[in-house]
C-alpha cells in the first residue's frame, strides 16, 4: 500500500514539472522574458548574394539550423539570396533541376543549448510578391517572417521562433514553441502548434482546413461562409458566426486557450 501512494505521489510530482516546464517554455517565447536576449549580435558579414531569374525556380527549399528568415518583396521580377553569417563553408546553395535548395544547417553544433549564441545568421529573400511555385521552409531556431505571396504554396516547419505570414494562397505550418500569425489565406490553410498563439487575420477557405494547438489562444477574424468545428479542453470557445450548411470545414481544436473567430 505504501508502494502504491509512493508511486501515486511520484507521477504527480513529475507530472507538475513537466507542466511547469511547459509554461515556462512557452512564457519564455512569448512574454517580456525572451530567451534570445542571449543571442549574439547579428552579424553583418554578406557571405553569399545572388540573383536568379525567377521564371527558373519551380521549388524553393531552405534549411536552417539557427537564425531568422525574412522573405521580402522585390524591386523587380528576379529572386535574390542574401546569406549573412561568420562562415562561407557552413553554407551550401545548389540550383538544379529547376529547385533551388539553401541549406544553411551545418552548423558545428558544440556549446549549443536551446540555440543559444548561433543567431548572428540570417537569410533574406527578395521575392517578387506574383511568385506562385512553393516554398519550403525547415528552421530549428529563429523567426520566420515572409512577406506577401498569394499565390504561392507555402510549407513551414519550425522549432523554435515565431512565424509572421502575410496574405498566403495555402499555408501549411507546423511550430513547436512560438506564435503563428497570418495576415491572409485566400484558398487553405493547416496549421499544429505546441506553444504559442495562433492568429489569422482573414481567412477565405476554399478547401477543408484545420488548426490544431497544444497551448496558446486561437484568434480568427473574418471568413467566408465555411462550417467551424471549434473545441478546446480548457478555454472558452466564441464563433460569431457559423454556415453549418457550408460545403467547407475548418476544424480548430485547442487543448489549452481560448477559441474566438470574429467573423
């Protein structure tokens, strides 16, 4: 019997530290507490800058083990890599068969806890905003930010770091720790969150979508007439307006945070 309570009284001990862990990960990502305040001092060393004819590029793939990615929007019809870092030789870049794959992970990886001291990297893309091929984007640590590309498919696999979007045909996003927000998704949208908030400003879905989030508020504004599943374990759900009779679902699912879409 004494076994048993003592087993009892372990699991729940172990289970409040993993909460806490939890809150503390997520309070550290997206409260006053940053845990980038550690981070180096970006750096301003151009390592790699090329131009490319953007009628060339059917895929864009980028790798990053540490830094942030900004997408921004271009002066002209061409796409431009600019890569800024301490060391050519981590980088790798190969256009080939119609993809070009920026592959910015090889970082050595000793004296490395949560990312710390490996965000003096950056890459930025300058991208005309009638680009409509897909990108894919695959990133431990750092934010992500892009600019808008509506026609374009968008795929994003994060670790650490906030992702910022702005108007998106299809964005498929997948994020461990960090907030999401998307200015606009005009055809579909699926997106699993661990730790952050999730905010979309418009959405006009077109295909069965999903949101799906561990820990964080969902906020939505206005849709167009699709049907909402909306439910959370722990929070309040409000959806103003609802078309059961719509042709379309989005499903959003929360297992701790407040649900509202204002449409």
């Amino acid at each position: 019997m004494k076994n048993r309570e003592w087993m009892i009284g372990l699991i729940v001990l172990l289970s409040i530290i993993v909460v806490a862990l939890i809150v503390f990960l997520c309070v550290a990502l997206n409260g006053n507490f940053k845990l980038k305040k550690w981070a180096k001092k970006k750096s301003d060393t151009i390592i790699f800058d090329q131009t490319y004819e953007q009628l060339t590029i059917e895929k864009l793939e980028i790798l990053s083990i540490a830094g942030d990615i900004r997408f921004e929007e271009s002066i002209d019809e061409k796409v431009r890599v600019v890569v800024y870092g301490e060391n050519s030789e981590d980088l790798k870049v190969d256009f080939r068969d119609d993809e070009l794959r920026i592959d910015y992970s090889q970082f050595k990886r000793k004296n490395v806890f949560l990312g710390f001291g490996f965000y003096s990297n950056d890459i930025v893309i300058y991208i005309p905003k009638n680009y409509e091929k897909e990108i894919n984007v695959e990133a431990n640590y750092g934010d992500i930010q892009m600019c808008g590309l509506e026609n374009a498919v968008i795929r994003i696999k994060e670790d650490c770091g906030d992702v910022v979007l702005g108007k998106a045909k299809d964005a498929f996003v997948e994020n461990h720790y960090g907030d999401i927000k998307i200015a606009e998704i005009t055809n579909k949208v699926e997106i699993k969150s661990d730790c952050g908030d999730v905010k979309i400003d418009s959405a006009s879905i077109m295909e069965d979508s999903s949101i799906i989030n561990c820990f964080g508020d969902i906020k939505i504004g206005k849709t167009n007439e699709v049907y909402i599943e909306a439910k959370t374990d722990l929070g309040d759900v409000k959806v103003n307006q609802n078309s059961r009779h719509a042709n379309v679902m989005l499903k959003i699912e929360n297992n701790c945070g407040d649900i509202k879409v204002e449409n």
